[in-house]
C-alpha cells in the first residue's frame, strides 16, 4: 500500500528555519514527480513547490527564493527547506506524489506548521 509520510513541522518563530521530509513507501520514488501543498485554515490547498522525476522544479511565488525543494531518490524521500518563514506560512504541509502516465496520484496525512512569535 503506498504511503507518504511527512514529518519536520513544528512551531517556529517568524524569521525562523524547518524543513520537512516525505518518505514514500510501495512506489517507484524516482519516477513520480513530487510536490508539496498547504492548506491554511478558512483557505484552499494550494501549491508550494514541485520537483518533477527528472529534477526540475517550480516554486509559488510566494515563496520563490526563501524555500527550496529536493529529493533524494535513494531514500525515497523528498525535502522542504523552509527560511525566513513568515505568519502566513503557517498551514498544514501535505507531500504529494504523481504519475500522470497511469493518473496515479497519492497524498500524505500532513504535517502542521505555525509561524508565530
């Protein structure tokens, strides 16, 4: 049964640094592409960041330039690097994986972040 396990949130002041990890199980890692969404409270899930199987990635602009995504196909995981967070990045963090050839299309449980001074 594939499962994506997300863990690394926590609280953190503004300005402050986590990063969270995805770790995939029952799934061929190196040939999803990968993201990471958020969903606020009262909001939509929305896109943060995706990797897709051959590296490349893409970043919602409000976070281009203070997140950084990656994966370590090795170890079926996938990273979120999160600095200089701001209040408005508290939400819960939901890995999702995708294989558009077959439509498959996993997700995680999520992992709460709250910024907060």
């Amino acid at each position: 049964q594939v499962q994506l396990v997300e863990s690394g949130g926590g609280l953190v002041q503004p300005g402050g640094s986590l990063r969270l990890s995805c770790v995939a199980s029952d799934i061929i890692f190196s040939a999803y592409d990968m993201g990471w969404y958020r969903q606020a409270p009262g909001k939509e899930r929305e896109l943060v960041a995706t990797i897709t199987s051959g590296g490349d990635t893409n970043y919602a602009d409000s976070v281009k330039g203070r997140f950084t995504i990656s994966r370590d196909n090795a170890k079926n995981t996938l990273y979120l690097q999160m600095n200089s967070l701001k209040l408005e990045d508290t939400a819960v963090y939901y890995c999702n994986a995708k294989r558009h050839i077959f439509q498959y299309d996993y997700w995680g449980q999520g992992t709460q972040v709250t910024v907060s001074s």
